[in-house]
C-alpha cells in the first residue's frame, strides 16, 4: 500500500509558557480537501505550518510521500499564508514571473493568471490590489508550480462576503483538477461547502475527524431547535432537555419534536423566535467543545 | 494632553521590552565615546601632524617641537617620510639637527600654516623640494569620498531590504520555495552591486571631470577593487541583516559599523601616527583596506602586485561574511 500523501506524526509544538500542538497525527490521502477547522488559537495555524515546512515541530515528524519534508515537497507544494506582502512595486505579472522563477516545472504564467482571473490586473502594482484581489493573486503565486499539494491556511478571512464567493468558486475549480488541498478555516460555511474532510481541532488537538457530513450524523441524530437566550426564562433551563448555551441563543436537541415542544408551552417559554434547523458543524463544535468556532 | 502622554508611555513601553535595541541604544553612544575619545582625545586633538627625522622626538632639540596642537611623529626614513608628505599622511617633515630642513607640499593648506608656524621659530630652517609629483589634497580625497559612498550604499542599501522583506512576511513566503538562503542572498549582493558600480562609476566620472583628476593606475585593476571591496561591504551588511528584525537594533549596528570606518579607515585624514591599536583596529575594516589600494592604484600607479594583500583581504572577508550570513539567516520574525 503507499503511503498517504502527507502524514503527521505526534506532531508537538511547546513555546515558552503555551503548547500550540499538543499531538497532532493525521494521513492526507491523494486528491482530497482537508479542513482544518477550529476557532482562533486552537492550534491551526501553527499545525499547518509545521506540515509546510515553515515551523519546525518540538517534537513528531512531517513526512510527504512516505519521506521528511525536502527539496521534492518544496517543488510540489503550494502554499498560500494567512498574512503575506509581496515586493513593493512590482506588476501582478512581474510577481508572478518571479515567483515561476523559482521552480524547475509549473504552469506558465498565462495559464495561473487565465486561472485565478487575474487577465484585468496583470499591469497593476500589487499595493493597488483590493483584498479579494490580492488573495486571488497570492492564490496564483501557490499555483505557479501546478503544485500537488496545496495549503491554504484562512484565506477567505477579511474578504466581503462576494470576494469570500468568488474564491470559494477558485478553489472549487482547482479541486476539479484533482489537487489535493488542506485548507484551516474558522467558517463552518467554508468548511462544510469545500472539504472532503474535516478535522476539528481544539487546544492543539484533533477531537473529531471525517467527512464533515458523517460527522454530523454521527454526533445529531436529531434536529435542533434555537431560541434567542434572552427570551428563555431561567426556570426552563432545569427543564428535562438536551439544552445547549450559547453567547446569544439556548440549543436544544431532539429526536422527538412533538413532545420538546410541548415541555417548552407548559413552561411557558415563548416560542415566537423559535427556529428549527439541521444540525451544521458549528454545531458540531459547540457540542463536542462547550465553545462557538467564533468566540 | 491625556493623548499625549498615553501615547508617550505606551511607546516607552514598547522601547523598554525590546531588550535588544534598548541595550544596543546604550551601547552605541558608549561605543562612540570611547572610539572618539581615543581618537580625538587625550590634550586636544592635534591640529597638524609633523613627521621629525629622528629616532625618537625630544622637544629640547628644537623650539619648534614644543608648539602647541601639533602631533610630532619620529620618522627613520626619509624617503618614505618624504613621500607621505606627498600624500598629504603628514602635513609636514622636518630635520631638526643643523642645518634644519623641511619638506612641505605646496598644495597642502594644512602645510602652508605648519610652515609658517616652523619659520616662525627658525627663519634659517631650509625649504627642501618634495620629490615625485606632489598630490593634492582634493586628489587624496577623491579614493576616500569614493569609498564612503559605496560604504554606505551597500550596508544600508542590503540591510534595509532584507530587514522589511522579513517584517512584511515576503522572507517567509519565499522560505515556502526551493529557493536557498544563499540563493537568496547572492541575488541580493549582486543586485546591490550592480547598482553601486553604476553610482560610483558616476561619481568618479562626475567628480574626476570637476577636479580635473586622472588616475595613475590602470583602470581595469580599480574597477576590480571596487568590485571585491563592494562585495565586501554588501556581504557586511548581509551579516546584520541576516537574522534580526527591529529597525532600531538594524539601524544602530550600521550605524556602530560605518562611524567606526568613516573615522578610523582614513576617509578624511590619515591615521599616521595614531596610536599603534587603532591602526591595528583600522586594519580588520574592509574600507581601510580598500582606500589603501585605491590610493595606491589612483595616486601612484600601483600594480596588481602592490595591492594584492589589500585584495585577498577584501575577497577574504567577502567569503567569510557572507558564510556568517548564510549561517545566521532568518527567514522569519522570531
């Protein structure tokens, strides 16, 4: 059998007084996208640098096609950061050129700016570049080596709602191409609309790890309904029910509807703003954690 | 008010805990007492520097040994000490035992007064000729601006760079490519030197044509010690640049870099005479080395031969310093 892909060894990073990771194992099999999904300083990050090859790990070990991180993995691997700044001055194609510059095989240059829609920008400075423009020109630049293996780490934080659409359409064209992707994102939306698979990570653990909608049968075989938290009286909250506080909102969770809602009446809860909805992975983590993905 | 001082406080704050450049923010100043000091210091900096043909200087010899302000420096042997004269090293050489004599070159400003100041205490004291074509004093500073310029544009120009490409995260972006941190620095140094022959060939073109100066040497040796002695200074600057990440801690260690040199590799004066362990100091400075061959090539002809230890020092340190860089380097903010 061949090795995965990419496989994380008990992978363990300690700073000064905190444990980033805390022993991380996972295997990234050919031609999926893995989610990374935890909230901010659950480890992500500093996980998905580590399987870069940014960050050297305290201890554990990063192998890419069954062998440790080397020159292969570099010419292989496309990485778009969190946070990157490009040299000042430079056209979008300039950059692009630049970047092509440094690997032996790749797409040309026509090709990534045909494929990240970047054929309107080419002339421009890369400081003139709006948000969502930069993360498609950044996303160029990790595609310029037609990489086999692609890390995104957040790239849709900061964008407005129509760029986070329009890159979201970028990565789904790319998965068409059979690229294998680990993505770390803190939007369940992202999550559940582009991975294959998703490990949820909390205090630099995995905690749960599948597709995301196995996961969901797995953890809700019921439906879930949602009531603004100001409105739920104190005394309801003894009431016998699977009950759930978050920052804003008391979920409950059921399989039997019909007599919850009855228990809800008798105590007198008002149910005006009540919602009823499937279960979705910010669920999932309020669940298994106690803590919102946003918090 | 209440802004002020909240911003005040807040930025003292953050210059405290930035161990590294607030304890380089004291060693700086203290670095440049104790140089100038030595330098500059002890009875007041002399005014003029008199080379005395004799063994050793007693100032009984002669009333003029016992002038104020003037730095008597014992000379053994007279043609060199002639020849220094020539090169503006002294201001002025003098035989006190009968009858006196004195060697001064006519173009010097600093001569003229010194020799006034001799015939004021020994109007029989005989003018002697300088042998060999004396030098201007303008000529003897062209090498020295020359190589201040390319100092400093090389171990800014680099240090600068690298320092925000690490900041900005641009470092650690490439660092996520095949590219090598000797691949990356080599491609800074010849970017660097390319630029900084293009402005130092302006500048001796420039400045030549004004002054109306022609080198002695040939030019294809000087352009090949501009070359090595820029290399030289980039891969100096790559050595700071290499890991740090605070402007300040960057911007002090140039700047401890480059005053040292400004004043001890003989830019404006010669050190003849110093002190023998600020020679010796001046000797482990690139430029030093530098202006010496470039005096030697643009002033009196030298050959490939004359200024080869200049060169292999400057190759030397060249290979050394960009070792330590590559060795040090950081691709990102630790």
């Amino acid at each position: 059998m061949s090795p995965p892909l990419l496989e994380v060894r008990d992978l363990v990073k300690k700073y000064a007084t905190v444990t980033a990771v805390d022993g991380i194992s996972l295997g990234v099999e050919d031609g999926i996208c893995l989610g990374l999904l935890g909230p901010n300083g659950a480890g992500k990050t500093t996980s998905i640098e580590i399987m870069e090859g940014i960050l050297a790990p305290t201890s554990g070990e990063v192998l890419y096609r069954g062998e440790p991180l080397g020159q292969r993995f570099k010419e292989e691997a496309g990485i778009l950061f969190q946070k990157t700044a490009l040299q000042d001055f430079l056209t979008v194609r300039q950059s692009l050129n630049m970047f092509r510059g440094l690997y032996t095989k790749g797409l040309s240059v026509d090709e990534v700016v045909r494929l990240c829609a970047l054929e309107k920008l080419e002339k421009r400075d890369t400081r003139k570049l709006s948000g969502g423009q930069q993360q498609r020109l950044l996303l160029a630049i990790a595609l310029v080596n037609d990489p086999t293996l692609l890390f995104l780490d957040e790239p849709t934080t900061g964008l407005d709602p129509q760029a986070r659409r329009n890159f979201w359409d970028l990565v789904q064209s790319i998965k068409q191409r059979r690229k294998t992707i680990i993505l770390t994102t803190h939007y369940m939306d992202e999550a559940e609309l582009l991975c294959d698979e998703i490990a949820i990570i909390d205090r630099g653990r995995i905690i749960a790890r599948g597709a995301p909608r196995r996961l969901l049968r797995e953890h809700f075989a019921e439906v879930l309904l949602e009531l603004p938290r100001q409105e739920f009286p104190a005394a309801a909250r003894t009431l016998p029910l699977k009950l759930i506080e978050a920052s804003d909102r008391v979920e409950i969770t059921t399989n039997d509807l019909d007599s919850t809602l009855r228990v809800l009446m008798d105590a007198r809860v008002p149910l005006n703003d009540l919602r009823i909805r499937p279960p979705n992975l910010e669920d999932l983590f309020l669940e298994l954690t106690g803590k919102e993905l946003r918090a | 008010m209440k802004r002020l001082v909240a911003v005040w406080h807040a930025r003292n704050l953050e210059f405290l805990r930035d161990r590294s450049t607030l304890i380089f923010s004291l060693v700086l100043p203290l670095a440049l007492i104790i140089g100038m000091s030595f330098v500059l210091g002890g009875k007041g900096r002399p005014l003029f520097k008199v080379g005395v043909l004799a063994p050793a200087v007693d100032t009984q010899a002669h009333p003029f040994l016992s002038e104020l302000y003037v730095d008597f420096v014992p000379v053994t042997d007279e043609a060199d000490a002639v020849r220094k004269v020539s090169r503006h090293s002294l201001d002025l050489l003098v035989d006190v035992r009968q009858p006196v004599r004195y060697w001064v070159n006519p173009s010097s400003p600093k001569g003229y007064i010194i020799e006034k100041l001799l015939l004021e205490t020994d109007r029989d004291a005989h003018r002697q000729p300088v042998s060999g074509e004396a030098i201007r004093y303008i000529d003897w500073l062209f090498p020295g601006i020359l190589g201040m310029n390319l100092m400093f544009s090389c171990l800014f120009g680099v240090g600068y760079v690298v320092l925000r490409y690490r900041k900005t995260g641009f470092l650690k972006r490439l660092h996520a490519t095949p590219l090598t941190a000797f691949e990356f620095l080599t491609a800074q140094v010849l970017s660097r030197l390319a630029l900084t022959l293009l402005v130092t060939t302006m500048l001796y073109v420039g400045i030549a044509s004004i002054i109306g100066f022609h080198s002695a040497g040939n030019m294809l040796l000087l352009v090949g010690l501009m070359v090595l002695g820029a290399l030289s200074m980039i891969a100096l600057g790559l050595t700071i640049a290499a890991r740090f990440s605070s402007e300040e801690l960057v911007g002090g260690l140039l700047n401890l870099l480059t005053w040292p040199m400004m004043l001890l590799s003989g830019v404006w004066f010669s050190l003849e005479g110093s002190p023998q362990w600020v020679q010796w100091v001046a000797q482990v400075f690139p430029l030093t080395h530098l202006l010496e061959a470039a005096r030697a090539v643009m002033l009196d002809g030298a050959g490939v031969a004359a200024i080869t230890p200049d060169l292999l020092y400057l190759a030397f340190t060249t290979i050394a310093f960009l070792a330590f860089g590559a060795w040090s380097f950081r691709w990102r903010v630790e």
